[in-house]
C-alpha cells in the first residue's frame, strides 16, 4: 500500500497521480485499491488494508476508514513525461510512439587478470569520453563485470576500436567484448529488474513493457507444495530455500549430503533430467559460464565433467507435474 502512494511509484502511475491529483484532501477510496490486480491476486480484505495501514508510516486512513492518502497529503511529484522501452528490435512499433524512447540494450563483458579494486563510475567516466555515450548500468565484479549501453546511441566504430585496443584504469588492462544476441537475452532476462532501476535513476523515466501471453511462467503463489520430503507454503518459499542453498555455498564446493539429495529431487524435473541425473556423483554451486556475475548449481559427472542447469526451469516444470498430477 506504502509503494502505491510512493514517490517512485507516482513519477510513472499516470493513474494514481491522476487520482490524489483531483481530490483536494488527496484522499484514494479503498474500492480503488480493491481492484488493483496485485490486491486482487494476494485476496486482501477492506479490514486488512485498513489494518496494514495503520501501521504504516508514510500514508493514513480517513476518519472514516474508507479512503487512503499520503501522509499529512504530502504533495506528490511530477509525473515522468518520457516513457522507456527495453527491446532488441531497434524497428519495433511501440518506439514510434510519442515520448516513447527506444533503448536497444548493447551489453559488454569486461575482465581481467587481477582484482579489481575501481568502482564502476570511474570505468564509466572512461568509456564515456571515449564512446561520447551515457552508460546507464556498469556492474563490476572481482575480475569481470558489465556494462550496457543504448546502442541506436553508439559509435559503433569507435566501439570496434575500443574492443580491439583495451581501456586501462589506473594499473589494470581491461579486455572488453560484446555478448552475442543469444546471450544478451539471457543477460537482459536475469538482469532485466536492475536495468530498469538504472534508467529510471539515470534519466528519471518510466519503463513500459509490451504485454505478451505466458503459456506458463513460475507461478510462485501456487502451494503448499512437497519436495524431498519438505512441504514449503508456496513455490515462493520453495525457491527462496534454493537460492539460500546457493548464497552458503562457495564456488566450486560440493552440497552437502541434504543439500545434494534436496536440489537432486528437483533435478529430476528438467526436460533433460535423465540425461542430467545419469552418472551424477555429486552437484556443485559456481559461477555461471555465459553469465559470470551470476551463480548458479552445476551437476557433476563419473568423469569429471560439469553441466550447469536453470532451478527455475526445472521448478516451472515440477509445478506443472504437480498441476496436471491434480487434474488427473
């Protein structure tokens, strides 16, 4: 209720600014919220809005408990008049729109040889003057990170050259190459939330999304669900126990005997599980091979060899067996 009456929030909801906006007390009614798809979807009552509210600190009920403002109907900020659009079709029809701007995301992997102790402003300041480009996201890491660009922005020759030649900050050679339109995708798909943040902080627009059907996504409000013996509230909670399994365990380290028999339960769940589960002798955490910002499990064979694998591919489909286990 506090994000939907936020500053953040109001700069791109044409419509709740629109609704403060003509009310002189700045007072919203409870029905309006009543029929927001995410009040909806949580299946929040009038009394537990009005509870939650109450115990909020930047918004309050009327006196009569049937409308919700910001607090002491604190003014509320301008609305954000450009809009932008993330896609990888520089041509596509919604970027013709007026006050649309198009961002054609242009992602470049940068490493190298020792640790780097820079922050990611002063790599940005240095492709900068040498792009005469604003580089809204760098991300950096120990030996590697990230940087995006707009690339319907770039001087794609003068991007070539600095490929070619390296940047160096302070004592250390910087290698930079470009991701593949593959690989970008999965970038922008795991980083998308992160981007998104950086436009809006960097040139205070609004991000839209072109809506599109999901034939099946990870539906993490479905439960209670059992895994490996466990029965977890939701699909939410049942990921959350996963990533924690991947944040206390190293790179390279072998899970655990419960670990391993957990995630090995899930594993069996892949399209590919047979093939993943054949010769298996143990499965690992560590840094993901195309993504080197990310981490991810890997299982790992008789013969040495290591095959990373997506949790969330193989939980969207252990809940759509669970769905169809149902139906039957």
């Amino acid at each position: 209720m506090e994000y939907y009456l936020s500053d953040e929030n109001l700069k791109n909801d044409a419509f709740f600014h629109g609704q403060i906006s003509s009310s002189p007390e700045g007072y919203v009614p409870i029905q309006t919220f009543l029929n927001c798809n995410k009040i909806i979807k949580l299946g929040a009552t009038t009394e537990q809005i009005q509870q939650a509210v109450e115990l909020a600190s930047s918004i309050e009920l009327s006196s009569e408990k049937d409308a919700i403002r910001r607090k002491n109907n604190k003014p509320v900020p301008v609305l954000r008049s450009k809009k932008v659009y993330i896609t990888f079709d520089k041509d596509c029809e919604i970027g013709k729109q007026e006050n649309v701007v198009l961002f054609v995301p242009h992602i470049l992997v940068f490493k190298t040889t020792q640790d780097m102790f820079f922050k990611g402003r002063d790599l940005e300041r240095k492709i900068k003057k040498k792009l005469v480009i604003d580089i809204p996201y760098v991300k950096v890491g120990k030996k590697n990170g990230y940087l995006v660009f707009n690339k319907l922005e770039a001087d794609l020759e003068a991007l070539e050259d600095l490929i070619k030649t390296g940047i160096k900050i302070d004592k250390f050679s910087i290698d930079l190459s470009e991701l593949g339109q593959e690989e970008s995708q999965g970038w922008l798909k795991a980083n998308r939330a992160q981007l998104e943040a950086a436009l809006k902080q960097k040139y205070q627009y609004a991000v839209i999304k072109e809506k599109t059907d999901k034939k099946f996504g990870l539906d993490e409000n479905y439960g209670p669900v059992t895994l490996d013996g466990k029965t977890f509230k939701d699909v939410r909670e049942l990921k959350n126990q996963l990533k924690l399994i991947i944040c206390k365990t190293r790179n390279g380290e072998v899970l655990k005997e419960n670990d391993f028999n957990f995630v090995k339960a899930l594993v069996k769940y892949h399209n590919k599980g047979e093939e993943k589960l054949k010769d298996l002798v143990s499965i690992q955490v560590d840094t993901n091979p195309k993504f080197p910002a990310t981490r991810c499990f890997f299982v790992v064979k008789s013969d040495g060899a290591r095959d990373d694998f997506s949790f969330h591919k193989c939980l969207e489909d252990f809940i759509e067996s669970q769905k169809s286990t149902q139906t039957a």
